[in-house]
C-alpha cells in the first residue's frame, strides 16, 4: 500500500481548518449510558417516508420488538429502545422545530432490560441480493452519519449502474464530534462484517475506508485485521473540513466527481459510513434491530463529557443530568457545530440520526450584528463544491428563491457552513439557504 496515502496526502480544493475540541473525548472508552424513566421514539427518523404505529397505548412491549413499520421502500421500521409500558402515541416536540407523532414508553427499570431476540439468524453469505437488502431494511437502519438516509435504499443500486467501490466514511470531520473514531477502535469486526455485507449488497468488489490523517491510531489497529486479499483497504486523508462530505471523499480518494444533482451511483461509488456499517455488521447477522447509538455528549459545563451507547429517544433532559451540565445558559445542538440542529426544548429526544449532544455557553457562539455583504470573497474560497455563497446570500435576502435554484445551483449545497464559518460579516448563509431549500420545496408540492 503507498505510504503517501496511508499518512493522507489526499484532500480537496477549498474547505477550511476549524479547531477540532476532540482532545476532550476522542481517547475515552465508549460507556453504557443508564435508562431514562421515559422514552420518546419519533416514527418519522428517516428522510424517508414515516412508520407506522402497530402498537397501543398501554401495551407492554419488549426492548428490541418491532412498534412500528416500514411504510413503504423508502420507509425503516423502529424498534423498542427499552421493555416497558407505552404510555402514549403522541405529539411531541422535534429538533426541526415541529411537532410529530412519536411513541411514548415509560421504562420498566425493574423488569431487566435484555434485548427480545427470536432466535433467529441471517447467513448474508447464502442469501439473494434482494432478500439481503430486505434484511437491511428490518434492522431499520438509517445512515448514523447525520443524513439518517434508509441504508437499504442506498444498497438497491438502480438498474444499469455498476457498483465497482464502496467507500466507508470515517473522516468524522466535524469539530467535537469523537463517536466514529471511537467504533473503529472498538468495533473493528462489526465493521469489517459491515463493510463485507454491502459489497455483497451492491456487488461491488473492493471496498475502502476513508479517515482523516489525525486518526493514524486507527490505522494500526485496523489494518492487521484487513483481508488479505486486497478487497479491503484503508487510507487516510487530510484533516479538513467537510472532508466526510462523499462528494469530497470521493474526490480525495480517487479522484473521482461526483456530478451536479448526481448519486454516487451513477460513477460507480456507493458511500457509507463507518457506524452505519459497524452496526449493521453486528445487527443484521443475529435478526435485530437498531434500538441504541454511540452519541458524543461535550462542550461547555459538562462535567462527564464522553462518547455513550444511548438508547434511541433518550430526551435531552435526562442526558443534560446524567452528563452532569453544571452551566447556566447555554445552547444545545444536537450533532456538531457546522451542520447540527439548535434545539429549544429539553424534551428533544434523541433519534438514530443523532451523533452529539453539543453544550455551547452562549459566549462560544456568533452573537454579532449581521452586517452587510461586502465581497470579500472568502464564502467563495471556502465553499467546497464551488458555489457563489455570496450571490446566493444577496438573492435569498431579494427571496429569489427560483432563480437561486434554477441559475446558482442551490440545491447542490450540502449545507456544510463552510461560507457562514469565514464570512466577515456573520451572516448567516447556510441558514438562508436552508429556508430557501424548504420553500422552493413547498413551491414544487403545490406546483404538483
């Protein structure tokens, strides 16, 4: 393997270099978070089409049975987090801001809380593609990543494309955010039997893991588990931000672009990452569902700061208590800094697509006035897709909504924050474009 890749010389033009905030929580074993008295599980945790309930209120349910079903391809079914009572299928607060319906359990902490399993098993190896795909579907696994993206729709590769590639993101190049480091030190073979099943889900023949050059101690401990038939490989790549961003890796590892409103399936990639496949290694074999995921909880005022195994629809409450938040004023983001979601209710719950509980004191975030544009092109060195960052800004404040899309190419920004991070004058782009995303949306439906 060439070294030059393995110390990660690879990159991609543009982005920026953030300070990272990962020292307090990248070298702490993952620990088991305890039981919240009350959980709150969202039937809509996917971008995909919301479950459906099959359970009713005051219904005794066993952690790991399925509550809730698929509704349809692009649809994954939820699993209880906990054994407990349902107290409520309900409306509840969201981090979007909205409220919807979710399933309310109250825990029974006196009962145990093994996981139902039914004995069953999956033998990847002697199954049809499609029916591995469907057994992805049932473990109700979302993209762990942020995107919360169905896992199995990304494995049904459509007809006439040709997977040659998976690429297995663990860049985690977000700043505080240690979760992904922390599984591929600790889960190596539930990711390798990850990595294995969706190369035989999108028969793709190799497959290559993708992390940033400050993780080499990932390197080591992986890399004498890799097969030695070459299918699998390892290399890193510089530390820059939004270097886990697939159009990015893509470029950094092979050079490879991803074309505008394009699929990574359409160059023959298929890009997941490291936890998504980590606990799809160690679900799907033994038939069980995704009922808990590792979330980082740091920032300012915690005073257990970690990496924890979290039941799915634990509320921020009982996290805030548990971490020991000794603050008083303070915003929380659940994800990072750059991409997550401020929440305004501490009865938030976590969901599959969650990956940090980030505590800011208020001094640690951007409180000046919004001034005017004043071309100095910095959003434009940063965007990493080489958008007009700034033209965009001054047509979202005309609400020029279409022309954005149809001219400037809006809807090819991920939303990274790369151009509100560097813009002298604070404003906020990446939130504009996010409105403006939502209404050009609306604007489509009715159209429709």
């Amino acid at each position: 393997m060439n070294l030059l890749n393995l110390l990660g010389r690879k990159s991609f033009p543009h982005g920026i270099h953030p300070d990272e905030y990962k020292d307090e929580t990248k070298a702490k074993v993952t620990r088991r978070l305890p039981f919240a008295p009350e959980i709150i599980v969202p039937l809509a945790q996917s971008i995909g089409q919301p479950a459906k309930a099959i359970v009713f209120k005051g219904q005794r349910v066993k952690r790991g049975e399925v509550i809730a079903e698929a509704d349809g391809f692009m649809s994954v079914p939820i699993h209880a987090p906990v054994t407990g009572i349902i107290k409520a299928i309900d409306i509840v607060p969201t981090a979007k801001g909205s409220k919807d319906p979710a399933i309310i359990i109250a825990t029974s902490l006196s009962s145990g809380q093994r996981v139902f399993d039914t004995g069953e098993r999956n033998d990847y190896l002697q199954m049809a593609q499609e029916d591995l795909v469907k057994a992805v579907q049932n473990t109700g696994m979302v993209g762990l990543g942020g995107a919360a993206f169905p896992t199995h729709v990304k494995m049904a590769v459509p007809a006439g494309r040709h997977i040659h590639t998976v690429l297995v993101n663990g860049c985690e190049c977000e700043p505080f955010l240690t979760t992904d480091h922390r599984v591929m030190l600790e889960k190596i073979d539930a990711l390798l039997l990850g990595i294995k099943i969706a190369m035989r889900c999108v028969a793709a023949p190799k497959a290559i893991i993708g992390i940033e050059n400050n993780k080499l101690d990932v390197l080591d401990a992986i890399l004498p588990h890799l097969p030695d038939d070459g299918s699998i490989s390892i290399e890193a790549v510089e530390t820059k931000y939004p270097q886990g961003a697939e159009k990015m890796l893509a470029y950094s590892l092979l050079g490879i672009e991803i074309p505008s409103g394009g699929l990574p399936s359409e160059v023959g990639l298929a890009v997941f990452n490291v936890a998504t496949l980590a606990e799809l290694g160690y679900l799907l074999p033994i038939k069980q569902g995704l009922i808990e995921r590792i979330i980082t909880i740091t920032g300012d005022g915690v005073h257990k700061p970690g990496n924890y195994i979290t039941p799915i629809g634990t509320p921020i409450r009982f996290l805030l208590e548990f971490a020991g938040f000794i603050g008083d004023e303070a915003e929380l983001i659940l994800g990072g800094p750059m991409m997550g979601m401020p929440v305004h209710s501490l009865d938030v719950p976590i969901t599959k697509g969650t990956g940090a509980l980030l505590i800011l004191d208020k001094r640690a975030t951007k409180n000046d006035d919004i001034l005017p544009c004043i071309k100095c092109a910095q959003c434009l060195q940063a965007c990493p897709i080489n958008l007009n960052p700034s033209e965009l800004g001054l047509l979202a404040a005309k609400r020029q909504y279409d022309v954005m899309e149809e001219q400037f190419h809006l809807n090819d920004c991920f939303e990274c924050g790369c151009c509100s991070y560097v813009c002298p004058a604070n404003i906020p782009l990446v939130q504009y474009f996010r409105i403006a995303k939502a209404l050009n949306r609306e604007r489509h439906l009715q159209a429709q």
